[in-house]
C-alpha cells in the first residue's frame, strides 16, 4: 500500500500517511461543554494507531449552534485548556491535530438550546421541525464573529488545522442549498449569493489565523433533495470559496433528509462517496479528501493510487478499530476489525447519549477495558461458536487461561454465518474473519462437530463455564404449521428452492425484512405479514429507511396488523385488523416471529458448583451486539 502511505503536505504541515480521522461525534463531552479524561484517551488512542492527521469533533462556535448537550464547544476562552488537552496527545502520539468549527443552525432543537433554532429562511429542519428564527444581517455578522473567535482559541489550544464545517445540512450548508436558503437579500438567490455566508466565514477565519495556517472545507457536494446540492453547483461553489483562502476539500454529502448519505449504512457501496471527490479534484485543481465507506485500507489504497483523492476519511473505521492503520502498514490485514457499517454507533447515539461498537465494546471506556492477566489461571469451556463465544473465548485466553471452545456445527460463526448470505451483509464475515484470527492467535482449542453434555463435562473437568448456546426459533401453534411449505429461516437464506417463488414471510421484524430483501433480490414475488403497525423498528433509523426504500423498490408487499391463523398447501389464511380472515396464495411460507433462549444445557447445570455464565442469546434473544459486549465483559471477569 505505497500510496496510501507516502507522505503528503499541506502548506506547512506534513503529513506522514493519506489517511484521516473526520470530525466524528464522540458523545464524550460533558453538559457543560467540558473536556474529561475518557475524551482525550479516547483521541489518544486514535491518534495513536497511526492516521497522519486526528480531526477533533464539531465544536459549537456559539451556545445556540449546539445540536446536543454532549456536543463540543470552543464558544469560550474556559474550553481552550481542554482542548490544548487533546492537542498535545495527539502530537505526542505523531498525529497532526486538527479541529472543526460549526453552527447547528435549524438541524437543532429548542430544548437542546431553550430558544429557537437560527437559520437563513423560515423553513424548518426537515426531521426535528418546530419553529425557526430566520437571521437578520446583523446577526449574520455576529456569527460570523464567532467563527473567527473559535478559530483563534483553536490556533491557541495547539491545533495545526482547522475545518469549517459547511456540510450535512448545518448552519453554513443551509445557507448554500437552495433546499433551505430561500432569502431575497444578498445571503439568497444564486449560487453566489448563497455562498456569501460561507465565504464571509472563510475570510474571517483565514484574517484571524493568518495566512500560512492551512484551512479546510467540508462540503455535502450532493444533497440528494429537490433544490439541493449537486456535485455541478458545488464546483461553481467552491470556485467562489477556495480564492478566499481554502487549502483542502473534505467532499462529503447529505443533509438531515438523506442522513443515510452522512453515514451510509451496509447498503452502500465502499468508498461511494469517491467519485464526487475526484471531480471535484479535477474541477479545482487542488487537494481534496473521500469520505463515505472508507473502512478498508485496500480500498483507500485504491482512492489513493486512481489520483480519486489526496487524503482518505476514515471515521467509524477507526472507532472500529484504531490501529488499522498501523496494521495495514505493517501487513496485519487480517488483525483488522472492520467497520461493518451497522451504524449501531449511531443508533447508540440517538438512544442511550453515548457512543457503542458493534464489533468493538471497548469503544469510548479503553481505559476500563485494558486486557489484564489473569493471577488464577483457569480452565474454562465455552459452548457455542457464535459472535459472543468466539470473543469471550479469546479475551480469556489473551488474559491467560486456557480455553476450550465446543460448536456443534461444522464451522464457526453461529448467526453471523446465516445473517451474512445476503448480499448487503456480506461484511458480516470480516467478524467473523477476525475472530477467528483472535482465536487462533490466542491460542484457544477449537472442538468442532461437538455437542457439549453433562457427559463432556464430568470428563473434561472445566473451572468455569460460559454458555453461548444461542437461540431458537418460535413457530406460531397454527393449523397446518408443520406442512412443507413452511420453511425455515435457514432454508429461505441458503435454499435456491425458495428462491423466485411467491413467499409469504410472517414476521416483519429486522430478520423478517432482511429475508424480504434477500429473496426479492433473488426474484421472488415477497409479501411481509406483520402484527404490529411498522416493520423493523428495532433497526437504526438509517438502515431502516434504506431497508424499507429497497424493499419497495422491489415490489415487496407490506401486510402490518394481520396475524398468521392457518396454513393451507397453497398460502396462508391471515386475520386482519377487523379480525376479518383472507386468504393469500403462496409457494413458501417463511417463518421469522423471533426467537427463544436455548437454555436446556444451563438448567441442567443448575445444581453443579461450577460457576456458569450465559451470553447472547441464551440468556435473551438480542443482538450480536449484545452477546459481545456481554463477552467482553465476561472475559475479563473470569
């Protein structure tokens, strides 16, 4: 990978690699605004595992540009010793420190910053609605001020770069998007005068750091809304803002309407965002850094090589796995944890107000986390070798116990294995790739074809126990549940028979749709028959709404309040809402109403001393998310 890691410079700083961490919300902010110490270790740690450059999170340029009360701020001279904090980690740590300056605008809400949202028109945010408060020209003025402040107490905590962040439907990205900007005065009308708000800042900041500092712009060149950004307006944009004193281009995309073009889930293709950098690469003749699904070093290393990019982002990929670029460099591909783009970091966002990995518990408590050898040395059987098994078995064994792992089935991976046929799931196997690496590196016996008893237990003699014995699935007591049609969830993702034939699946949780989308991608004619009133709602928003955007692309038929009554040879009778019964014809009939615990083995291991800990999904039908972060913590406990 030569491109990806030769140098590069910007004016007066140099770079050792093209590889980037983006302004990514931490949620490692306090209330107030401060900087605690799981902040800075937790961009210490990035910055440790190798990128040239760390960009520090959006930092609110004025109190009411916060978008959340976990939200950077640098409005203030107190912020400043936080952030000299992070700065000098990040040196110490051979990274460049570069920090992002924003303003919400209208994409907040009232009760983050108790008044009403600014923006440059009356025209609500698209999601969070409510009333705005358009700005007058005085106010312009006023926040273009602050940017200015904000940058100067950046240059002073000891940052090397600094972006204004212009993109994904915050203040500055309003006021350049026709979708939002709807003024008749001198910030409104056409492109230039749209832009004005924009060039405004970027003069004020480029006076208040001077001229050698090196400036960044980050951009949604496509907004995918009416009205919205193209990549075409973008260049003429750009044109209008790089004379002013821009050294580089972050080419992003999206607004608040198109969140799924901020952070693209498992849908979208790596790196989709490219193409747009290189033209506008071409169009200005100067720097520019891909952002969008960057969360393989080869893949960067190609963005590089194809003259695409100067620099690559890769945000969630290095909350997956900080030293990825380390390990690329030094050949450790496989030691990779990728970023699967399941967008749980987002989901845990929105829900619990702190950030979460799916592959990586450890994410934003590192500290806590810390692998520790064991002074008690133990022998310690896992059962089951799915996503929570293979973690617990090789945290304990990288701790110093000596683990066994019994799988009844013939290979690794449990419902990881079954999740990753479909098409957009196919990086599901990097999991799994990289557990077993984990497993085989920290030196964990593997017993495959093995079905553990109380038997295997009285000879193999364990210290302890830990249960990953999984889940099985509900069949609703219906007539005529058990006829050939029904099939299973395992047949409708691996049998061909199912495939293109006219299949009913009763169930329209998340399993329910991904099966919907496996099969018709494949060619069959899919009806989705629901309890409830919506379908997939435990999924993150994102996801979900590229799911359901595909599954009506392809013609899936949606059937929510109808419960399954009966089964015929030929289709399924359902109750609908007024508990009038229909009949729908159908060739298969799948199954995906949940899941229960698999704990036979756990009751009968009730009465022994040996201790027993259960994970996943024999505890609780969840997610993969849930039984590694259960066997992380288990495998440091034990």
């Amino acid at each position: 990978m030569q491109h990806l890691f030769s140098p590069f410079s910007i004016k007066n700083i140099e770079l050792k690699n093209r590889i980037v961490m983006p302004g990514l919300a931490s949620f490692l902010i306090e209330d107030d605004g401060s900087i605690t110490d799981k902040t800075v270790e937790h961009y210490r740690r990035r910055a440790a595992g190798g990128p040239a450059m760390v960009i520090v999170e959006a930092c609110a340029v004025s109190p009411e540009g916060i978008v959340s009360p976990h939200q950077a701020r640098i409005y203030d001279d107190r912020f400043i010793e936080g952030f000299s904090r992070i700065a000098q980690v990040m040196k110490s740590e051979g990274a460049v420190p570069a920090l992002q300056i924003h303003h919400g605008g209208r994409q907040t809400s009232a009760k983050v910053i108790k008044r009403k949202p600014l923006a440059p028109s009356n025209l609500p945010c698209p999601t969070i609605k409510g009333d705005v408060e358009p700005l007058t020209v005085e106010g312009i003025r006023e926040i273009i001020r602050k940017f200015g402040d904000a940058a100067a107490r950046a240059v002073e905590a000891g940052f090397e770069l600094i972006e204004i962040h212009g993109a994904h439907g915050y203040l500055i990205n309003e006021f350049l998007s026709g979708f939002s900007n709807i003024r008749e005065d001198r910030y409104g009308g056409d492109t230039a005068g749209r832009a004005r708000f924009a060039l405004e800042v970027i003069r004020e900041v480029r006076t208040r750091v001077g001229k050698d500092f090196p400036l960044s712009f980050k951009i949604s060149a496509q907004e995918f809304v009416p009205g919205g950004l193209t990549v075409e307006e973008s260049i003429k944009i750009l044109k209008l803002l790089v004379p002013a004193g821009l050294d580089i281009i972050q080419v992003s995309a999206g607004n608040d309407a198109t969140p799924e073009w901020i952070s693209q889930p498992m849908f979208m293709e790596k790196a989709c965002l490219a193409d747009s950098a290189a033209e506008i690469r071409r169009a200005l003749k100067m720097p520019v850094m891909a952002v969008g699904r960057i969360n393989d070093p080869l893949v960067a290393e190609d963005i590089i090589k194809q003259e695409k990019a100067d620099l690559v982002c890769v945000g969630r990929g290095l909350l997956a796995d900080p030293e990825m670029p380390l390990k690329a460099k030094e050949g450790r591909v496989d030691d990779i944890r990728i970023c699967i783009a399941c967008n749980t970091c987002m989901q845990s966002i929105f829900r619990k107000g702190r950030v979460e990995c799916l592959v990586n518990p450890s994410l934003g408590r590192e500290k806590e986390m810390e692998l520790v050898p064991t002074d008690t040395p133990k022998k310690v059987m896992v059962v089951g070798g799915g996503p929570g098994g293979l973690h617990v078995a090789w945290v304990a064994a990288r701790r110093g116990h000596e683990v066994h792992l019994y799988e009844k089935q013939a290979e690794l991976g449990g419902q990881l294995t079954l999740g990753s046929v479909t098409k957009y799931k196919k990086e599901l196997l990097s999991l799994i790739r990289f557990q077993k690496r984990q497993i085989e590196k920290s030196g964990v016996r593997t017993h495959l074809n093995s079905e553990v008893t109380l038997k295997t237990i009285t000879k193999e003699k364990p210290d302890v126990i830990v249960l990953s014995t999984g889940s099985i699935p509900i069949r609703p007591e219906v007539p005529g549940i058990e006829k050939p049609i029904v099939r299973t969830l395992s047949e409708a993702f691996s049998d061909d028979q199912v495939a293109g034939k006219r299949t009913v699946i009763v169930g329209g949780g998340a399993t329910g749709c991904e099966v919907a989308h496996h099969l018709s991608e494949s060619g069959s004619s899919v009806t989705i028959v629901e309890q409830l009133g919506k379908l997939a709602e435990q999924l993150e928003s994102v996801t979900r709404k590229v799911l359901l955007q595909q599954l009506r692309e392809n013609n899936v038929q949606f059937l929510t309040r109808h419960k399954l009554s009966k089964v015929e040879d030929n289709g399924v009778w359902l109750e609908g809402p007024d508990r009038v019964e229909s009949f729908l014809e159908a060739e298969a009939v799948v199954i995906a109403v949940g899941n229960r615990p698999d704990n036979r083995l756990y009751e009968q291991l009730k009465g022994t001393e040996i201790p027993v800990y259960q994970i996943g999904d024999c505890l609780e039908p969840r997610t993969a998310k849930a039984a590694i972060s259960d066997a992380a913590l288990i495998g440091r406990a034990i």
